[in-house]
C-alpha cells in the first residue's frame, strides 16, 4: 500500500474514490496565476506548429496528384482556413472556463462516457508521438551527418527485421531523448518553447528558401508546370486536397481546449488563432513549393522531403559554408519536430490519461508515458507499411470529427454557454453531466451516426469496390462525420431535453465557482486552487 500511496499524485487524504476518478489538479479550472497565454503566444503558437515537416510537404501530394502549384496553393489556403473557426469554436469553453479537453467532454458524453474519447484522443497522440519523432531522427541523423561525416560509414549491427539501421537507431534515440526535459514544464510553462521555436524556424526556413534558390539560379521548373487534372476532376480533386488540409489539424481541433484553458483572456484565444493558422501554413507551405521546385533544377527531380533535400546537399565532399548551413537548417526542423510533438501529441495524451488515471497522472507522467509507448511501438515500422497505416490515419480524422461536433452542439446549441462547473467533478444524479449512470447516450448515438456515413467509404479507401457516392462522402468525412453528428445530436436533444438546457446564450458558470466555497468538492486541489486565486483577488484589490 504504500507503494500505492507514492505513486499517487497528489490529494487530500479524505478525498473518497469517486472523486480521485474525477478530480486532481491538472483537472481542475487553471487558477488565474496560471492563465498566462496572450495573444502574442497564441501567434508564436501557431508560427511554431506550422513550421515542420508535415506542413512543408502537404503541397507535395497535391502537385504530385495532378495540381498545378497555385491550384495546391489554394487548397492549403482554404483547407486551413475553414479548419481556422472551427478550431476557434472548440477552443471557446476552454477559454471561458479555462478547463482542459478530457473535462469539456464531459459536459456532452458525460462523467464516465468521456472517457471513451480521451482514451480515443490519448491513445492517438501516444501513436503519433512516435511517429513525429522518427521524423524527428531524421533531422537528426541529418545535423550529426553535417557535424561528423563519419557517422554515415558506422557499421550496421541490425538485423533487417529490425527495419532501422544502427546509425539511424542512434539518430532515433538522441532525438527522444532530447525531447525528454520538454515535457517537465507546466503548459503555463511551455510557451516559451514556442516563442524559442517561433524565431529560430522562419530563420532557417527563410534561408533554406533564398538558399535553393541561388543555387538553382532561379525557382525551378514546378512554377511553370500546369496542372493535368480538368473538369469534375479537377474539382475534387481540389476537396480532396483542402480535406488533408483539414485532417492534418483534426488533432490539434479537438484538443483545443487544451491551450486555450490558460489564456489570459477569452480573446486571446480567438483572434490570433483564427487569422495565424492559415496565414502561417500557407507561408511554410510556399516556402515548400519553391524549394522543392528548386531542387528539380540543382539535382533533375523534385525532392519534396526538406530532409532528403539537406542531406543530399551533403554528399561529395561540400563545404564547411554547406555542412554549417545544413547543420543550422536541420537543427531547426528538430526544435521545429520537438514543438510539434509537445503540441500536438505530448500534451494532448497527457491530458487525456489524466482524466483515464486521476488517482495516478498527472499532464507531465502522461506526457512521459506517451514518449515511452511512441518510442516501443517501433515508429519506422509503421512508416514502412505505408499504406495501411497512412489510410488508418486518415480515418482517424473521422472520430475525431464526430467527437468535435458533438462538443461544439453542446456549448453552442444546447447549453448556449451555460455551465455548472461544480456538477464536472461530481458524481451527484441530479448533477447536470451524470445523465444515465454518468453516460449521456444522446451523444453516443450522433457520435457513432457520423461515423457510420464514412464506413463504406473508408472501406474504398483501403482498396475495395464500393459506390462512387460512398467515396465522395469519405472525400468530404470531416464535414459528414462533424455535420451528421450535429444533427443527430441536436434532434436527440429535441426529442429528450437535457438538465441544464438553455433558452438564451450566455457563457457564465451557474454554479458560481468563483463565489462558492470549493470544499464541496472535498479536494485539496481545489481548497489550494481558491486559496490561490483569494490571495491574488486580495493583492489586486491592495
């Protein structure tokens, strides 16, 4: 037992078993000492995310698939700038109440069916945090190959199965292990990683630009390449490609509450958001396009893939100028790969196990956890089965999609703003989110509507024969998942009114967190956390 009681975080000594399963402090509302994101770090934000490897080869697939560059071009504008509002949208309750996402669910699938959707969200993020960093190896093997030629001539003592050689299993580990000391700092915290992460990557990226450029003596051929896809083909083709767009954020959409729950101001995180994310994809996006158009003049082939690229920039003996330009270039993409993972994957999953182990993690232990799991599920492997795992992916966007819906309809439709944040950590039945036994079957049912729409969809494709109709719904699955799950939830709510519904809309707490005493909680988390924001209340007033 007193194992048990060390690996425990920390809580009040009476605090019963059915409040450990709801409660600890990374759960409860972020005191107001720890509301320091602001409109700038929501930029620096979003610079910092969308410079990385991802984001600079999306255009890639699109001019590869019959797309002219400015066509390619149009879809990331749009493709990010439609995911832009919706991004905004979820984030709002975060803002407002300044909860995290495991806890916002629990407003519209309930106490304990929320938990499907963090294990969901977090077992995603844990898969993708391996992925991100075998990208991130990559960069790596590039920056020591620029430091130390001889890397590339270590010897490899692996066996084939092992589908990675010593010297990038080398690369791999320094990578993960570096990234280690990021997922110590708090999210108040991390900001200023990707302020560090904001400066340094539009540097390299402007000098990787200007770079290919005189070396090519020129932007390359691609510039000039006209599209070869016309006519109804060229429309969707169009869609399919703005929908990558779309499925490449549907991650960082869901768990936008996240961040937003240590904004400053509710304004903090809705401006800035909503006009950097497309204008800073976009950009990088570009700056992907010519480089890579560049690099069709200098070596005969387009090299979409910026790693490909610098370490071709290494062979034949270059220079000292060359090696310390590449070096600087893939150091950036490794801060650059590093935010990302932190961002999108290490903090979500930490979140998420939060709410899974209450009793036992906290953001930081889930953010180590997802480390540890990304690094023994072999992430070079699942890459090399490319196709399978690619199309699992982008199903996963359909989950996603359906879960956004379903909390989107809620606070706007259903709730209009209206919370009881009390009632989020407690298990009483006449409590607003306890609906049946803690599970709100309403949500279930639109959950599970928009994701049966894109099942024979998905299903071609993997490959098999199914109607063209059925395809052309998966092409658009964000927008059908999140659009048929709306619908069922709101008819659900028609048809069984909710506790706790509203006629008008207004974003207040009508428990009067702030004015009640939180002992209702039984919790020292949050007898600490009113004492906190008592204390600072009382120096403002002085």
């Amino acid at each position: 037992m007193n194992i048990i009681r060390k690996l425990e975080v920390e809580h009040s000594d009476g605090t019963s078993y059915s409040q450990m399963f709801l409660t600890n402090e990374d759960l409860l509302p972020v005191p107001r000492a720890k509301q320091t994101w602001k409109h700038r770090n929501f930029i620096a934000f979003w610079i910092a995310d969308s410079f990385n490897v991802n984001t600079w080869m999306i255009a890639s697939s699109m001019i590869q698939a019959g797309l002219s560059w400015w066509q390619a071009w149009i879809c990331v504008w749009i493709g990010y700038g439609i995911v832009a509002p919706f991004i905004v949208l979820n984030a709002r309750p975060g803002a407002i109440f300044h909860i995290t996402f495991p806890v916002v669910a629990r407003t519209s699938f309930g106490l304990y069916g929320s938990l499907w959707c963090t294990f969901n969200r977090g077992a995603m993020a844990c898969v993708w945090y391996g992925v991100q960093a075998s990208i991130g190896g990559s960069c790596m093997f590039v920056m020591l190959r620029a430091m130390w030629p001889g890397i590339d001539n270590i010897p490899n003592s692996l066996p084939d199965s092992a589908g990675i050689t010593t010297k990038e299993m080398l690369a791999f580990f320094l990578f993960w292990l570096i990234s280690l000391p990021a997922i110590w700092f708090p999210l108040h915290q991390i900001r200023h990683l990707f302020t560090v992460k904001a400066i340094i990557t539009p540097i390299a990226g402007l000098v990787f630009f200007v770079w290919c450029i005189v070396k090519a003596k020129g932007v390359g051929p691609i510039i000039r390449q006209p599209g070869t896809m016309h006519g109804s083909d060229l429309g969707w083709g169009m869609v399919t490609n703005l929908m990558s767009c779309i499925s490449n954020m549907a991650t960082l959409l869901t768990n936008a509450p996240d961040f937003a729950s240590r904004s400053h101001s509710p304004s903090a995180a809705l401006w800035p958001q909503l006009l950097s994310i497309p204008f800073t994809f976009a950009i990088v996006s570009f700056i992907g396009i010519i480089v890579s158009s560049s690099s069709q003049t200098i070596y005969g082939e387009a090299i979409w893939s910026p790693i490909d690229l610098l370490n071709m920039f290494l062979d034949n003996h270059p220079s000292h100028a060359t090696r310390f330009g590449v070096w600087f270039i893939a150091f950036a993409f490794i801060i650059a790969q590093i935010g990302t993972n932190i961002s999108a994957n290490s903090v979500s999953a930490g979140c998420d196990l939060t709410s899974l182990f209450p009793r036992f993690i906290n953001i930081r232990r889930g953010g180590y956890i997802a480390a540890i799991v990304g690094y023994c599920i072999l992430p070079w492997k699942l890459l090399a089965s490319s196709n399978g795992f690619t199309s699992y992916l982008s199903a996963y966007s359909v989950f996603l999609s359906s879960i956004a819906g379903v909390m989107v309809t809620e606070y706007y439709f259903i709730r209009k703003g209206h919370y009881r944040v009390t009632d989020l950590y407690d298990t009483r039945r006449n409590g607003w989110y306890w609906y049946t036994y803690g599970f709100n079957y309403r949500a279930y049912v639109a959950y599970i509507a928009g994701i049966l729409i894109n099942v024979v969809g998905f299903a071609g494709a993997t490959g098999r024969t199914v109607p063209i109709a059925a395809t052309r719904i998966y092409e658009m699955s964000f927008f059908t998942g999140f659009g048929i799950s709306t619908i069922v939830y709101l008819l659900l709510n028609w048809a069984f009114p909710v506790l706790g519904a509203s006629e008008t809309f207004e974003e207040v707490d009508v428990s009067g967190w702030d004015s009640q005493v939180a002992d209702d909680l039984n919790s020292a988390d949050s007898r600490s956390m009113k004492e906190e924001i008592e204390r600072e209340d009382e120096q403002n007033t002085q």
